[in-house]
C-alpha cells in the first residue's frame, strides 16, 4: 500500500483568484477619419471634373474677322468693272466649288471676258480664315509663284506676278481674308492645232486688276 508521504510537508498550490468584478467597458468607437478624407476627395473630384467639362464646352472666341463674312456665290459680288473696261464684256461667268466649315470658308468665281473660245480669262478666289492667322504663310507662298511685285495701299499685303506680260496674278492678304485674282489668256483648238486668245497689251493690267479688287473687299464687307 503506497502511502502519501509526497503529499505531507508537500508545497501547497494557491487557489486560483476568482474574478468577481465586471470589466471596466470599452470606449466608444470613433469613425475613422480615412473615410472623411476619402468622402471630401470624391466631392472635389467631382466637382473639379464638372469644371473641366463646362471648360471643354466652353466656346472659344475666334480671331477678329474684320467684317469679313462667308459668301455663297462669289460671281453675285466679284463685279470686275475695271477688268471689263479693259477685257471687254463678260461673256460667261460661273461659281466654283465652295466651302463654309468652322475653320475656313473658301469661294471663286470664274470670268469669260470678250469671245468665249478666245477672250481673256479671270479666276477669282476668296478664302476667309476663321481660326488660324494666315499671315505668317502668305508672303511665302505668294513668292514662290514667281516674281513678283510688292503693291501698297491694298490691304495688309498684296502682290502681284505679271507672268511676263501674258497676264497676272493678284495676291492679297486683309485680315483673315485672302483674296487671288489670276488673269491669262484662253487657248482653244481648231482641227486639233492649239490656238491663243487675241493678243491685248496686257501692261499696267496689274491697275484695273487692284481696283476691282478693292471693290470685291468692299463688297465682301456688307
């Protein structure tokens, strides 16, 4: 029989502590300020982006037109009564191909003066720049055509190519309007053998040619 001597004199083991209080309560649960930061940048960033829309549909002035104003038919207003006195009477007129877009609106009319099969022939074009300033282009493009003549007292710039007396060609910047006026001799055909319109001196041509010009700028105004 196994007796308990281990127990006698043993170390005695405390009893556990018993708990009989409440445990104090927690604190209240704050919000966390991450989401007030997110909510206040979706608001901002709404409101930003509105911004940008009403900015992107926001109509931009452009340039100054000078009273300059699209045109439908050019032949109705391009008269060309200096030309006429010196040409003779128109004998066939007719409009070219236009365009009115937001960027540019471009017209020409093309002239008969004297015989239809051998008078002299005028082109006439007209381009309005609604958008883009064409001054920086034009004196370059007007020389690479050829020699020409620098003209004063016709809008910002004008030039003009006599094509070595068989005619001429008027280039003039207004603004945001150009204006070409081109004159040159008709050729037709008789049993295949090309022939030229009547020859007319054609010296000086570039004087009726800056009057009707300025004429057609008038008009191009009203």
């Amino acid at each position: 029989m196994i007796s308990e001597p281990e127990l006698v004199g043993g170390v005695e083991f405390e009893a556990p502590e018993v708990l009989t209080e409440t445990p104090p309560p927690r604190p209240p649960r704050t919000r966390r300020p991450w989401l007030w930061a997110l909510g206040g940048a979706v608001v901002a960033s709404a409101v930003w982006g509105g911004g940008l829309y009403a900015y992107g549909q926001r109509t931009e002035a452009g340039p100054d037109l000078g009273g300059y104003k699209p045109v439908a038919d050019l032949c109705d207003v391009a008269e060309l009564k200096a030309l006429g006195a010196v040409l003779g009477k128109k004998s066939q007129d007719g409009a070219g191909l236009g365009v009115d877009e937001p960027a540019m609106s471009e017209s020409s009319c093309m002239v008969v003066f004297g015989p239809s099969e051998t008078g002299q022939s005028v082109d006439v074009t007209y381009t309005l720049h609604k958008r883009v300033d064409p001054e920086p282009e034009f004196a370059v493009r007007a020389r690479q055509n050829g020699v020409i003549q620098e003209l004063d007292g016709i809008g910002e710039q004008a030039f003009f190519d006599s094509h070595s007396g068989e005619g001429g060609t008027l280039r003039i910047l207004d603004g945001q309007a150009e204006i070409t006026i081109n004159l040159y001799r008709q050729y037709h055909e008789v049993n295949g053998v090309p022939v030229e319109s009547e020859r007319l001196d054609l010296s000086g041509i570039d004087v009726p040619m800056s009057q009707d010009a300025l004429a057609l700028m008038a008009a191009l105004k009203k």
